[in-house]
C-alpha cells in the first residue's frame, strides 16, 4: 500500500475556489480504481491549509491517479492558488491495521 500526506497553503483570497477544485478532486478520486481512501480536510489551526490523506493498493494505482484528468486539471490550477511550498510525503506500507483506544 502506498500513503501520501499533503499540505497546501492556499491563498486566503483564493480559498474559495481552492475549496471547490478540491472537492471536485476528491469526490472523482474516490471513485478510482486502486484508491482505498482519499480526503482532504483544512487544517483546525489554519483553514488556509489543506491537508490530503490518500491511500493507494499499489504503484499502479497511483500512477493512475498522477495521469487522470481531475488531477491534471488541479495541477494546472494550483500555482495561482498557492501561499507557499506544499509538502508531500509518501510512505510505502507493509501492513496496518486499527488500532484500539
């Protein structure tokens, strides 16, 4: 399985728009094949990040992902939406499982 975690400072004048592009990334993400969960959220402490949390069965998967129309069309729209750098990490996952609290 592979993980990304994402941070996008956006423009708070352009947080709006940001948020409508989002939500159109999200919903068709989900419905991909290969994603096991996609999401994205603002952030409690500034609701001008936004943070992705997406999950993928494999390799391929993501790259499907990279090549689809939705994100392609985000991608061109995102430098004029940014505040700053975004930060992405990528994690590849063995196992995982719940945990109890």
């Amino acid at each position: 399985m592979i993980v990304i975690s994402a941070s996008f400072p956006v423009e708070p004048d352009r947080r709006d728009e940001a948020l409508e592009l989002i939500d159109e990334l999200v919903t068709h993400s989900q419905s991909e094949d290969g994603v096991l969960d996609y999401r994205a959220a603002t952030d409690v402490s500034d609701p001008n990040v936004v943070r992705f949390f997406e999950q993928y069965e494999d390799e391929d998967a993501l790259d499907a992902h990279s090549q689809s129309d939705h994100f392609r069309e985000f991608g061109a729209a995102l430098p004029d939406l940014l505040a700053g750098e975004p930060t992405i990490t990528r994690f590849d996952v063995d196992s995982a499982s719940e945990v109890d609290l």
